[in-house]
C-alpha cells in the first residue's frame, strides 16, 4: 500500500522563493489586495486603477495556500507554478506601457491535475507520472494563457479521474472539503473545487466524465459547467473515457465561470469529436439578471424523490423552485423523460480506459509508462485505484472499442445513446420548456473517513453524459446552514448561453453562495 505524502515540498520551496523574490515590492505601500471572493472583473478593476500590481496578486494566492492548504488540512494544491510571478511582471509591464489587455489578463487559475501544462508537472493523480511534465499545453490551457490567464496552480484529484466520491491520488493524498474537512469535497475535480471556495485563486478548471465537475461544484457552493460533448477540446486532457469526458470552468460566480468558458469553448481539429461553428459569438451576453423570465423548466422528480433522498436537501430543492418562480420562471412539474430509466439502466459505461491512456501516454515525450496494466505489477497504484485498474485490464490495448468482439460504439454512433438525446429532446421540445432541473446531489457530503460507504445521491450520473448534453450547477443553499447544495440544470445539445442566462439570473436573485469559514483575508 502507498503512504501519501503529508505535504507537497515542492509547492513549499515554490512559494518560499517567490515569497523572497517580492520582498521589494511589499514596501512600496500599495493597498493589498483583497483575494477572499474576488472576481476577475474586480481584480482587473483594481489593476487598471494601479491599486496593486498583477504581482501583488499572485503573491497574494501564493501566500493564501502557504497559510491554509496544509496547515488547515484541506490539501487541495499540488504545485504551485515556479513561472507565474515571471508572468505577472509582464502583465504588469504591458499595463504600465497602456498596452490594449486580453479578457482574461492577470486571473490566476487553478487546473487541474489532469490538464497538460508544459512547465508542471501533470500526473493525473497517478504517483507513476509523479515527474511527468507534458511537452505542450492542453488545448483549453493554451487559451486560457493566450487571453492573459495566470496558471497559478494544479490541483488534486481522484486517481486516473476513477472516483466521483472522493478526491484521494496515490501522487498527493486526499482532499478535504474546504466547508469542513471532516468532509469529502466529491470526486474527482476536489482539489480545484476546494481550493476555489478557499479563495486560492480566482477560478479554477475541472473535468467531468460522469460527475467531476458539477459534483464536487455542488459540494463547495461553486458554479460549474460540462459543456454539450462537440463543443469544447479535450485535447491534452488525461481521458478516462474519450467520448464521455468533459473539460470546464469552477468558479464561485457565474460571471466568472462564463469568463473563462467564453476563451475556452470552440472547435479543435486535435479532438475529433469537437464540431465546427457551434459556439455563440459571445457567452458573455447570456448574463442577463433578467434570464429566467418566460423561461419554462421541467423538474425531472425521478431524480428529486428518489428513495433515500435527504429530507432538508428535497425542501431546499423546493425552496429553489419558490425562487425560480418568483424570478419569472414557469416551472412544470413533474417533467418525464420515455424510457429514461429504462435507457439510463441499460446504457452500459465503456471499459475503454485502458485504450485511451495508452494514446495519451504516447504524446508525452518522456513516456513514464506505456501500459496502465505495468501499474498492476508495481506499488504505483492506491488500494482505491487497483480495483479499477484490475476491472480495465482485461480490455485491449491496441484495439479501437468500436472493433470489440463486444463493440463499444463510440459517440454518436453508441444507439442507447443516441435513442436517449431523441427522447430528451422529444420530451422537452413537447412540454416547451428550456431546462431540467433537479438537485445535483439528493444527499449532503460523506464524511472523509467513510467517502465510500457514505456516496449517496449524485444525480449527476444521469442523463448528461449519457445523452452528450449541457449541464451546470449553480448555488441553492446549504444542508443545516452548514454545506453547500447545488442546483443542476440540463439543456438542449448547444444551449449553453440559455443554461447561463438562467444560471446567473438565479444566482442574482437569490445570491447563495457565501465563503467558508477559516479563511480570512491575510494582512
């Protein structure tokens, strides 16, 4: 059995040096600045106005996870960026010259461990690729850079992306939930949820196969969204399954969401199942306060009374609706789906991980390993993780899943699937409504000892990834005025700007979301 590192060395020693390397600043007098909830508009704001520097706020983060990550247990950062104080002086120097700036300049990111980054280390949760650093960017990463974005940090997650009920990796150990670390902050995008409800950076990026980003998004009060499969580049995203995965924005506002998924969203020749000219020109124009009137949204109570659903979350969930109703919504209730739990159930998961790392770990220029299966006959694998890595050993290496003896059809082309997209479509086009709607979670967080035992409720499973649809999560509470609830809200494929303009509507109206406790801005 791994033993898991109590503390990242490297991300102390990055944060030691770039603490020493800003000395000099510290005693110019500028304000500091203020990181607890900050936004990207806010920051940039305040940096055109000279209040701080892009640097002041870098350092700003930096000292933030050096003050509360470890020391409060949450453990949600794996490696600071050694680069990114560099880049901040260069934002700081095109400011200062009145240089036009991109969207996203000076808005310090943290990335999951699973997204390729060419100057840190992206080991996909796996100690195998511990000191793996990838030769080029992921797709969305080049972008996010190219609008001004700051990768600050990566993040922890589940190991090889596996588990949607924890954040444990066999690289850097487990992820508490920042609302409480007796708590799982869910699987498998933990790391970055966690630390963006810290205020450890100003938005963060995940991935979601089945759950990842919407599940631990509703464990930590966060707004995430898993865009229509076809829209958005998975290209240097470590897979877990190639024609389910979903790479997106966590952030604590839908402003701020929608910031980054605006650069990121948009056809990739590298990802063959991404399609031209379908993004809007701008998500930016979805933010309209007003988005939920005339809207009509269908409340799919398969996934709101299921059996063992908690009582307080079921009344927060109508308490939700009340809301909506009041913002202008038309709420249908209940909303059904033909056969949707006949499909859901006989839509099997395709076993294809195996086959899809093996590609990924091609593109690496130092290939760590070339078989997932050599992991087996190693200690590079966590207890939590052999049992999957067992489970996919016994499918091909070199055979594509649609050449199975047993196919495994890739999207589009999978039939359960695709009966499943007509169904909501057919079913959503008859009632006229705009969005379904349901808790993301029916069952408050596990508690860290017993994340396994304790996995209940995670709606967000269902119908999304199946059908290839959009999908978000938004703030609608807390369970015992303690941890945060999500409410999820799943669309037509590329309606993406009507899931934000109701997202942010319902965000502006009720405003749920409020920081964790134990975090205070530092002096």
């Amino acid at each position: 059995m791994l033993t898991f590192p109590s503390c990242n060395d490297q991300t102390q020693n990055s944060i030691s040096e770039v603490s020493a390397s800003s000395a000099d600043l510290t005693a110019k007098m500028r304000q500091a600045p203020r990181l607890v909830e900050a936004t990207i508009a806010k920051l940039q704001e305040s940096l055109r106005a000279g209040n701080f520097t892009c640097r002041d706020v870098v350092q700003g983060y930096f000292n933030r996870i050096a003050t509360y990550d470890q020391p409060a247990g949450i453990n949600a950062i794996t490696e600071t960026n050694s680069k990114a104080l560099r880049r901040a002086d260069e934002i700081d120097a095109d400011l200062a010259k009145g240089i036009e700036m991109p969207p996203l300049f000076c808005a310090p990111l943290l990335v999951k461990d699973n997204f390729d980054t060419a100057d840190m280390v992206t080991s996909g949760g796996s100690i195998a690729l511990r000191n793996s650093v990838p030769e080029d960017d992921a797709f969305m990463i080049r972008k996010l850079r190219d609008a001004g974005a700051i990768v600050l940090a990566k993040t922890n997650m589940a190991e090889w992306a596996f588990s949607p009920r924890e954040s444990i990796s066999s690289s850097y150990g487990r992820t508490a939930n920042a609302y409480d670390v007796n708590y799982v902050p869910a699987g498998s995008s933990g790391g970055t949820a966690s630390g963006v409800a810290a205020s450890f950076g100003v938005a963060g990026m995940g991935s979601d196969t089945g759950n990842s980003i919407r599940g631990p998004s509703s464990h930590l009060s966060l707004f995430g969204l898993r865009s229509t499969l076809g829209l958005t580049s998975r290209d240097g995203v470590i897979p877990l399954n190639f024609d389910r995965d979903i790479a997106g924005p966590m952030a604590r506002t839908v402003e701020d969401g929608v910031r980054l998924f605006d650069v990121i969203a948009g056809f990739d020749p590298n990802d063959p199942l991404t399609e031209p000219n379908r993004r809007e020109d701008s998500y930016l124009k979805f933010l309209n306060a007003d988005g939920l009137q005339g809207k009509r949204l269908g409340v799919l109570r398969s996934l709101v009374d299921q059996e063992g659903a908690d009582p307080e979350i079921k009344l927060i969930f109508e308490e939700a609706l009340a809301s909506l109703e009041k913002a202008g919504a038309e709420v249908v209730d209940p909303f059904s789906i033909t056969d949707f739990r006949f499909l859901s159930e006989s839509i099997p998961f395709c076993p294809r991980f195996r086959y899809d790392v093996a590609r990924y770990l091609r593109t690496l220029r130092n290939q760590p390993v070339s078989d997932v299966n050599l992991l087996l006959e190693s200690n590079e694998v966590s207890d939590e993780a052999r049992s999957r890595l067992t489970f996919y050993s016994e499918y091909p290496l070199e055979v594509p899943p649609d050449e199975w003896e047993e196919p495994c059809m890739t999207w589009p082309n999978n039939p359960l699937r695709s009966q499943l997209l007509q169904n909501v479509i057919a079913a959503m086009s008859a009632a006229q409504i705009d969005g379904i709607i349901f808790p993301t979670w029916s069952n408050p967080p596990a508690h860290i000892e017993r994340g396994v035992e304790e996995y209940a409720g995670d709606n967000s499973q269902l119908l999304a990834p199946d059908a290839g649809l959009p999908a978000l999560t938004v703030p609608m509470g807390f369970w015992r005025d303690h941890l945060p609830v999500g409410l999820q809200i799943v669309g037509k494929p590329y309606s993406e700007g009507t899931l934000i303009e109701m997202a942010y509507s319902f965000e502006q109206a009720t405003l749920h979301r409020r920081p964790p406790a134990g975090y205070a801005e530092l002096d």
